[in-house]
C-alpha cells in the first residue's frame, strides 16, 4: 500500500503537536512492510525561504528521501485556500508521481484545501483521510472555539453569532466559508478526530456522524524501563506546559495558587514552574492581569518561569514536578501534554473544557475544576499540597497514552475499510 501524509509544517521546520502527530504516524507508516510512505509538507514560504527552491513548488527535504517541502506565497486565511497555478500544476505531478492509494491530510493551514480536490481529479480511486486536530474550519477565531470578547466557550457557531468576534465581516461571509470547507470537506472519505468533544462539535456542525472515528493521538513513551515516579519532599511543585496564550489559563493557575498559598500558614510553600512560556503570544491584558498577580503574591508563592522545553527533555521536567496542571479555558481537542504528564505519572489539576473532560477522572488520575474557576482550582490546589498519599494513589492511577504502534493500527484498519 502506497501511503501519503500531508502535513501542517514539518518538526524540522518549526515545532508544534499536529505536525507531531503527522510526523510520528507517518514513521510508524513507513516502518510497516506492508507500506510505502511519503510526507508532504506544506510551509509558510516567507517564513521559512531557506526550504523554498528557485523554479521549484516542491522541495525534498535535506537528507530524506521520502519527506517533501511545499512552500507557499499565498495563502488565504479565512478560506484556507492556496490558488496557485504553478503549485497546483506541481502537486498533480506530485501525486502522479507517487501514485497513492491513501493520503492522510493533517491539516489546511498552508496546505490548502483545494489540495483535495486536485487529488481526486488526479487519482479518482485514492482514498483520503483527514485528522481535525482543531476547530479551524468551524470557528475564525484562531480554531479555538473561545469568545473573547464574553471569556467563554462559544457554544453557537451560527454565522451570525461569528460576526460577534469578528464584526468587520458579515454574516454572509462566514456562510460562503462554511460552504468553501464543506465543499472541500466532500472530497474526503473518513475523518479522524482525536476526542469525543471535538467529534460530536463536527457533527453539530454538519458532519456526518459515521465519518468520523476517535483515535487518540499516539505516544512515544521516553520512560525508562523500571523507572519508580517519586514526588517532592513537599509534594507542593505545580507545573505548566505550554504557551503564554491568553486562552491557556496561566492567570487562573496564578490567581488560584495566589489565593490557596494565602489561606495557607506562610510556612507551607507552594511552587508554580512555568515551562514554555513565551510572552509575546499574549495579549497586553492578559499579561497585566498576570504581572498584578505576581505582585500582590504572598510570600509562601514561589513563581519560576523554566523556559523553553521540548520532546526530547519534557520526560525530565515532567518528572520535576509533582502536579500538572491545564487550567485552559478554551475547549482543548486532545491535551498532548497530559500524555506527557502520564508517562512520567504525573497526577492532573485540569479544566473540563474540551477533549481534557475524555481523559482526567476524578480521583483516579487527577481532578478536574470548571473552565476559568479560580476557587474551584485554589481548592484543589489546597487539597493536593503535601498530601503525600493522594499522589501516590492517583500516580499509581495513570495509565499510558495508546502507543504509536496502537494508533497507526487504528488508522491502518480504517484504511483496509476503505481500500475493499
């Protein structure tokens, strides 16, 4: 079987969990005998013009032979569209050449979703499956399905309710881009999403509901063999993963550890280690709720900005801390770092947004606290704090993430449905 990723971005090109999750599932394609694959993909080519080759749409990438670069120079984001005729021309060669009975499309962002149709033009039979790792083509507003302007979950995506967020476009607008990505969507001949929540908002949103299967995305355990989890002498380190987006929650981790370390004796410390970090993602406002919260933070709160942090040491500062916690506001599709936090048995404070409420169990492997809840999260926080025998009954709790082995036999036995 002649196998085709297309994938947002490449790992070597820049970071990120969907280019991840294409990248692994395409390592365990291409180590199974029984296939033949090939990644495609697609760039932001002024970002990246080192990758971009003079009279070339498509590149190999340096030292692979079966992984390629598509750079683009335009690239429409309200419909995700990349009309390009030379790029066009360059992928029906490229899908001629190849000839795949199978391509898995992991994403739009600079791939375009006219890539669908040219491929069914150039190989009516190919069989196509496409992972939605976001809410992009419901929701404008960076796929997050988060209103900004009420901090909450938007649970009404009619057009006229986009308009709320985005108020110099109209409601007609936000029509004709659902129907450029349903159109698009028709072209596809099974989706995979990787919760339940994000499955059941596609099917609000018109999908069919037996065209979408859940498959977690699969993880490459970094866990040495007989390793024993341990905890703090304190057990009082809370750790956060992630960026300084405004929809994350680190003003609500803050906030909530400010309030539980002040109803606390100032002899009983709390840590908050901050990996990721990234301010410049996040809004002035944001910040400044932040930068109030630090000031006013009481002295038995202890707040370490770690810096950045990658697949190859997370195992590491996963194993730092003693609690992780996702205290996101916007409804998370997966959680990839609560994979992270399993495999170093870390017990999870996490929000019920999203596809978070189809992982943490209450109790077994960590607690969950309502999305933006500071008193809920501070309460926790609290109950969690030097509590020695909890964390060892909710580590020993965890449960690993399906293997990447797992999922790419989940995807392999959706592909044999389709290929009869």
């Amino acid at each position: 079987m002649k196998y085709m990723t297309i994938s947002l971005y490449h790992p070597r090109v820049m970071k990120g969990g969907a280019q991840y999750v294409a990248k692994d599932l395409h390592d365990a394609a291409d180590a199974d005998p029984d296939v033949e694959a090939v990644l495609l993909a697609g760039i932001d080519g002024h970002m990246f013009p080192q990758y971009g080759k003079v009279g070339s749409s498509i590149t190999a990438l340096p030292d692979s032979s079966r992984e390629f670069i598509l750079p683009g120079q335009t690239f429409n984001e309200f419909y995700h569209t990349v009309y390009d005729q030379r790029r066009t021309k360059a992928l029906q060669r490229f899908f001629s050449d190849h000839k795949p009975d199978v391509i898995h499309v992991h994403h739009s962002l600079w791939v375009g979703l006219e890539i669908l149709e040219i491929a069914k033009q150039v190989l009516p039979n190919v069989k196509i499956i496409y992972t939605l790792h976001e809410y992009l083509p419901i929701c404008y507003s960076r796929g997050q399905l988060f209103r900004y302007h009420e901090n909450g979950i938007c649970q009404d995506t009619s057009p006229d309710q986009c308009v709320k967020c985005f108020p110099d476009k109209t409601a007609d607008d936000f029509i004709l881009r659902r129907r450029v990505f349903k159109r698009a969507f028709k072209f596809v001949d099974h989706f995979v999403s990787p919760s339940e929540y994000l499955r059941q908002r596609f099917i609000q949103w018109g999908l069919p509901e037996d065209d979408i299967s859940v498959i977690a995305n699969g993880h490459a355990s970094m866990r040495p063999a007989n390793w024993i989890p341990r905890h703090s002498a304190n057990v009082n380190v809370f750790g956060f993963f992630g960026q300084f987006v405004d929809a994350k929650g680190i003003d609500v981790l803050l906030a909530a550890a400010s309030q539980a370390a002040a109803d606390m004796d100032e002899s009983e410390e709390i840590e908050i280690r901050i990996f990721g970090g990234n301010k410049a993602y996040a809004s002035e406002d944001y910040t400044k709720r932040i930068d109030a919260i630090l000031d006013n933070a009481p002295k038995n709160l202890t707040i370490k900005e770690m810096g950045s942090y990658s697949r190859d040491n997370v195992f590491q500062l996963m194993s730092s801390i003693d609690w992780l916690v996702m205290p996101s506001i916007w409804p998370e599709t997966f959680g990839l770092v609560v994979s992270e936090a399993w495999d170093a048995r870390r017990p999870i404070l996490s929000s019920q947004a999203g596809g978070l409420l189809d992982r943490t169990t209450d109790g077994v492997n960590g607690f969950t606290f309502a999305p933006g809840s500071m008193s809920q999260l501070s309460t926790l926080i609290k109950e969690c704090r030097g509590n020695k025998p909890l964390w060892e009954k909710l580590s020993a709790g965890v449960r690993d993430e399906i293997s990447l082995t797992e999922a790419w036999g989940r995807h392999k036995e959706i592909v044999e449905r389709l290929l009869v």
